[in-house]
C-alpha cells in the first residue's frame, strides 16, 4: 500500500503530460486548419496565398517536435511573411560554395533583408530548404518576405555561362574574352581592375591580396580557370569569383613556401607572370623560374647585374601594336626594346617589374616557389618552344647566334 502511495504522484504526472500534449496536438490542428481556412479565402492574392498555403499544409506533424515546430512558426507567421520593406529595391547576394544555412541566414538578417535569422534557419529547416541551398548569385530585397527569400534561395541565376580564362593574358585579354561571353562589358570590368581598391567595390579583404601595393591594379591576380559566371554581372560579382578562387587554389602548403621563400605573394605572382609568357613547354617552367632567380640573386650577379631583361615585361609596357593586331608585339632586336621607357621595362630597369604582366596559372606559381637547382643566368629560344639555358654570357652569344642567326 505504501509502495502504491509513493508511485501515486508520478502516475498522475504522467497523465497530465499525456493530456498536455494531446492538448497541444489538438490545438496545433484547430490553429493550422483555422490559418489555412483564414487564408484560403483571402482575395488580395490568390495565388501567392495558393502557393504558400501549399507549403504549411505540405508539413506533415509525424513527430512531436514537428507539432511543436509547425506550431511555432504559425504563430510567427506574419513576421515569414510580410516583407521588411516594400518599398525596397533589390541587393546582390552572394552564397559562397560550401556556407552554411547558419551563415547564410545571419548574413540576410545583417542586411535588413529578414526579421528573424532564427525564426528563418527554423522555416528552412522544416521546409528542408536548408538542404537545398545554392552556391551563386542572387538578387534579394527586402520586399521580398521571408517565405520568397528561402524559395529564391534554392535557385542560383538561371542565366549563366561557362567561361574558360586561359593563363597568361593580360586584363585587356580577360576583359574581350568576358564581354564576348555576355558576362559583362569590357569597360566596366577594366575600369574595376585597374581601380585594384576592394571597398570600392565592396569586396572583403582577401589575405593573397594584401601584398599588392595600394593604387596598383588587380592584374595577375585574375586567376585563370574555368568560371560560371551570370549574364550581365558586375565587376564585383566577376572579381570576387576570381579572388575567392586564388584564395582556394593557393594552398597551405603553398602558402608555406611563399613564407620562406623571401618574396611576398606579389612578387611571386609577378615573377610567375614572365614564367608564364616566357614558357612555352610544361617542363621548361622550373628551369625558366631558376634563371630569373638567379639574375635577381647573387649566382647571376656579375652577369646581368640584377636585371631581368625579360622581353614580355617590355611587351606589357608597350600595350597593344595595331599594326601586329596584339597586346605581345615582337621587335626586331633588343635594340628596339632599349627604346621603351616604361617601369616594366626590365632591361632599363633592374629588378621585378612593379606589379604582374599577365594572369599567371598554377603551374607557373609552383614553378617559382619550386624552381630548378640551376647556375643558368641565360636562356634562348631554340625551336618547338624549346629554350637553351647558359649559366655564361659567352655560351649564351653562341646560342644567340647559332638560333637567332
């Protein structure tokens, strides 16, 4: 009897927490059916009402936590589905590869673009729009409720393209090769490179950027890659897609050998622009990173004297020669190269050039930062886009003449 006494109070606690959430289901029931009902007769949108009807009757409260959900967000309901502002006009958004339904919406919320990130993850969540997230562009705006944010937020810009920048042009290149795409308008994009100022263009910070020297462009720093890009995109939507990729493909092991290799990344990538225009062959790229190497170090010293004498770095500072129809236009002998007068000239000038010649791909970087073990100073071209390496001013004469007679 004692025994049945004692077990009393827990018996009729878990009666009442039986009854309780029966109540709760009962109740989660009248409420939905009611908000259904209330707006299925609601004449201002039919069909937008139609539409989101659908959603809240599509969740089906197979569990209580579901019920407990699905009850929670009909009282929150208004705040999915009023929009912020009204009067708004549509923002570029931007979801990176990989981010988070937790990012995504704490960023929207910063924005004023939502009321509510919690209230919004729970939505996505219920909904299973937290799975169906997409990388890309969007345009949102606060007009926009919460309700048409996730739906949009399903579907990057339908309209884009595949376009393939290969290594080794020059922004000009870049900016033809994308307007011929429909991506964005050379002059548009030219006009944002040569700024080089990331808030200017709302851009974060990017740490493979810092080294650059403020007022310089951003050329070299446009990775060449395969991209999807949007139809007429801006010059932000375009760089930031350009920079985020250097940023991944320039790993930490990369990044070590940058630290010590006694150069910061700009004068890594502007090194690996020559090697980039200089190489025509795969293989030749280490012994051609050595040379220059060695004429900016000691090996070379009495040699070249610390310069260069890179013909591309001369060629950039030319711009293009309508005669040659080209941004690389060939002269006649070194003589003619003497004649430019331009801070990229490294047969005037010793030392590296003050910022890249072109847009160098991977390999040419990994060619500087792991270069040949050489003594070569000099280097000639032969035939098939073959080089001969001298480490001596007179073997280079005779190459000279023997391949350049």
């Amino acid at each position: 009897m004692l025994n049945l006494l004692k077990a009393f109070p827990r018996l009729i606690l878990f009666l009442t927490t039986i009854a309780a959430l029966a109540a709760i289901v009962w109740l989660i029931g009248q409420y939905t059916k009611s908000q259904a009902e209330a707006y299925r007769y609601e004449g201002s949108d039919s069909k937008l009402v139609r539409n989101v009807d659908a959603v809240w009757r599509s969740l089906k409260p197979d569990t209580l936590e579901i019920q407990a959900l699905q009850f929670y967000l009909n009282l929150n309901r208004e705040s999915l589905e009023t929009p912020v502002d009204p009067a708004a006009t549509p923002v570029p958004f931007h979801v990176a590869l990989g981010e988070t339904g937790f990012s995504i919406s704490e960023r929207l919320e910063e924005l004023g673009l939502i009321r509510n990130a919690a209230l919004f993850r729970l939505y996505m969540r219920l909904n299973g729009i937290d799975q169906r997230l997409e990388a890309g562009d969007f345009e949102l705006s606060a007009a926009m409720s919460a309700v048409e944010i996730a739906e949009a937020l399903q579907e990057a810009r339908a309209e884009d393209v595949f376009v393939r920048i290969p290594e080794g042009k020059r922004a000009e290149e870049i900016a033809d090769i994308l307007e011929e795409a429909g991506v964005i308008d050379r002059d548009d994009f030219l006009a944002a490179v040569r700024a080089g100022d990331l808030a200017l263009l709302d851009l974060p910070e990017y740490p493979l950027l810092q080294d650059k020297p403020p007022g310089l462009s951003f050329e070299g720093y446009l990775f060449p890659d395969t991209y999807r890009l949007p139809l007429n995109a801006s010059a932000t939507v375009v760089l930031r897609a350009m920079f985020e990729n250097l940023e991944n493909r320039i790993d930490d092991n990369m990044r070590g050998q940058i630290a010590s290799s006694g150069m910061n990344f700009h004068q890594v990538l502007t090194l690996a622009s020559i090697v980039e225009r200089e190489a025509v062959l795969a293989e030749e790229r280490p012994l051609i990173a050595s040379t220059y190497l060695n004429r900016l170090g000691e090996t070379c010293a009495n040699e070249v004297f610390g310069y260069l004498a890179a013909d591309p770095t001369v060629q950039y500072g030319m711009g293009y020669d309508p005669q040659q129809e080209t941004w690389w236009p060939v002269v006649e002998n070194v003589e003619e190269y003497l004649k430019i007068n331009s801070p990229y000239n490294t047969y005037l000038y010793p030392g590296l050039p003050p910022g890249p010649i072109a847009n160098p791909g991977l390999a040419s970087i990994q060619a500087v930062l792991s270069p040949a073990q050489t003594n070569y100073c000099y280097f000639v071209a032969s035939s098939g886009g073959a080089h001969v390496f001298s480490e001596t001013g007179a073997e280079h004469e005779l190459n000279v003449q023997r391949f350049r007679p």
